[in-house]
C-alpha cells in the first residue's frame, strides 16, 4: 500500500468518524437514552477522548501495515527483476548466433 492510499484510508476514517459523531444524536433523544442508562453509564462505555484515541490507534495500525505490505512488495519486486534477468540471459545465451556471409 502507497503513501497516497494510506492518507485516502485515513481521510475515509476521519470522514466517517465525524458522520458518526453527527448520526449518533439523531438515533434517540435524551428522554429515550435515559430510560436506557444514565449519562454516567454511557461514559463508562466509551467518551469521545476514548473513541478518539482508538480512532488515532487505528490510523496507526493501518500505516504500519501499509510500511510492512509496502517493504513486502518490494523485495517481492526486487525477486522478479532477478527472475526476469536471469531468464532473459538465458534466452540471449541459447539463442544461436546467425551465419556471417
């Protein structure tokens, strides 16, 4: 994974970050959580600092996957080229060279 597609993955994220944090109030008003659970209990869940902490945690997790996908690539290309070359100088050497005349 490139440089370019890891910042798109992490615009995505924050992109639906910021939709969720403007969905979630529109799910049920506050008469409707409180029958569900107290304020108090809804912060043991999750706060925005949290969510927001594992939001940059994922961010980072993806981009050192993108590093380990990125070096993984590159020594796959780089035992191509090698493959390639090889090959090519096999079919150059086997090639039998046309009569002078």
């Amino acid at each position: 994974m490139d440089d370019v597609m890891i910042a798109t993955h992490l615009e995505n994220l924050d992109r639906r970050l910021a939709r969720i944090e403007q969905i979630l109030p529109t799910l049920a008003t506050k008469d409707e959580l409180k029958t569900l659970a107290t304020k108090d209990e809804l912060k043991t869940l999750a706060t925005k600092e949290e969510l927001r902490s594992l939001g940059t945690e994922l961010r980072q997790e993806i981009r050192e996957e993108g590093k380990r996908s990125r070096r993984h690539m590159d020594i796959i290309g780089e035992a191509l080229r090698s493959d390639i070359q090889l090959l090519a100088e096999h079919v150059a050497s086997s090639r039998p060279t046309p009569p002078e005349g």
